[in-house]
C-alpha cells in the first residue's frame, strides 16, 4: 500500500470539495485559484526547493527561471486534454530552458551522477543511450497504472532517476507529475513550505533506498496540504 487509507480518503474528499467550490464559482474565484496556484509553484517554490539565501552565493533561480517555469505551469493548465508522451516532456524541458545556458529538449549525452545517495553512494543514471528507450518504458509504465495519485508520484520519481537532460531535471519532473495530477482530476501539488527543501530531497532519496512508502507518505502529504490552502483560499475568495 502507498498511502495510508485515511490520507487517501481525505485526498478524494478534499478533490471533490474543490470541484464543487469552483464548479459554481464565478470567474474571480477560478482566476484567484490558478493565480495562487501559478504564483506559489513558479515564484515561491523555487525559492524554497533551490535558493539559498548566503550573500556569498548567486541564486540557483533567477526570475528568467521563474518565468519560465510559469510558462510551461500554463502550458500544462491549458492542455489538461493533451497525450503525455516523450515529445511533450521535452517540449515541458525546452519551455523551462528558454533564455538560458540549457539547451532545451534535448536528451543528454553525458554521464550523469545524481545527488541521490544509495547505500551511501552517490546513484548514477542510466547511460545517454539508455535515454529514449527507458523513457519509452517510463511512458508506458504511466500510461498503465490505473491509480492517478500512484502514477503521478512514480514519473515524478522515475525521470528524476533517468536525467534525460543536462538540468533542469527535477523541475521537469515536478511539472509532468502535475501535468498527470490536472488530468486526473486533482490539483497540482505546491512545494513551499520551508521544511521541504530537505524533505523532498529526503523523500527522494527513501524511494531509491527501497521505501517507497515513506516517498509517497511525503508526496501524500504535500498534496493533501496543498489542498487544504487551496479550500481556505476559496473560502476567502468572494464571487463577483
């Protein structure tokens, strides 16, 4: 089991309780939901996942990355209908990648190391030319697993542990997975707490150790509290 019974239930519920808030709710209210929505995964989420605030240091996220990350969220908002294949991940990567030293959509060419620890040792990702093939089987692996909370949890994880491209992987796969999460009926998950910038690492990192239920109770939990905002938000939120 990947989830605790009571977190799955309270998920559905909270989904069908944010169906009905907007099914009736006029265009202020939607628009207050995805304005939320887009501000806190393309502004704030970076901040929290990547930044570190050192005056000695640069910024991992500029506001080009930001912009960018903004513009593939409403890619992703707008196509809920679109098929996810490997032709639309690249093109979520190119989007991310624009104006910037990443060549976009491209599949990399060169060993990659990740920052995930296995046994404590660094993980090392499959070779380039393993690339097209293992995400052909990533795809397939989605597109054949019938629970949507399960499916977008595993291609978040399965193409951080592939690193099809240069960079720009974690982001990509954040993306996808909400991407997955919006076609099913659910709303994208928000990282933009402060304890989560060591949490998801760790999460990450529990899934490549061989617990996967500790990865999905983190990612479980994240969706449920994004959830939780987005109702009180609602709840604030006046119709004109």
């Amino acid at each position: 089991m990947t989830k605790t019974p009571k977190t799955k239930i309270e998920i559905e519920q909270n989904r069908q309780i944010i169906t009905k808030m907007l099914s009736g709710a006029g265009t202020h209210k939607r628009l207050n939901n995805v304005n939320w929505l887009r501000h806190e995964i393309a502004y704030v989420e970076p901040r929290t996942l990547f930044y570190i605030p050192n005056k000695e240091q640069t910024p991992y996220i500029d506001y080009n990355n930001m912009k960018n990350i903004g513009d593939a969220y409403d890619y992703i908002i707008d196509n809920p209908n679109q098929i996810i294949d490997a032709t639309e991940i690249c093109r979520i990567h190119s989007m991310l990648c624009a104006n910037t030293h990443i060549q976009g959509g491209i599949f990399r060419s060169t060993p990659k190391i990740l920052e995930i620890t296995v046994n404590g040792q660094r993980m090392h990702a499959p070779d380039a030319y393993e690339i097209p093939s293992q995400m052909n089987e990533i795809i397939y692996k989605m597109n054949n697993t019938p629970d949507i909370l399960t499916r977008a949890f595993n291609i978040h994880y399965d193409l951080i542990a592939l690193q099809p491209f240069d960079d720009f992987n974690k982001r990509t796969s954040r993306l996808v997975m909400n991407w997955v999460l919006v076609q099913g009926g659910y709303r994208p998950i928000v990282f933009n707490q402060r304890s989560d910038k060591q949490r998801y690492k760790e999460a990450i990192c529990q899934y490549a150790n061989g617990d996967y239920r500790a990865y999905t109770h983190y990612m479980s939990a994240c969706l449920l509290r994004t959830q939780k905002e987005i109702i009180k938000l609602l709840k604030k939120s006046r119709v004109l």
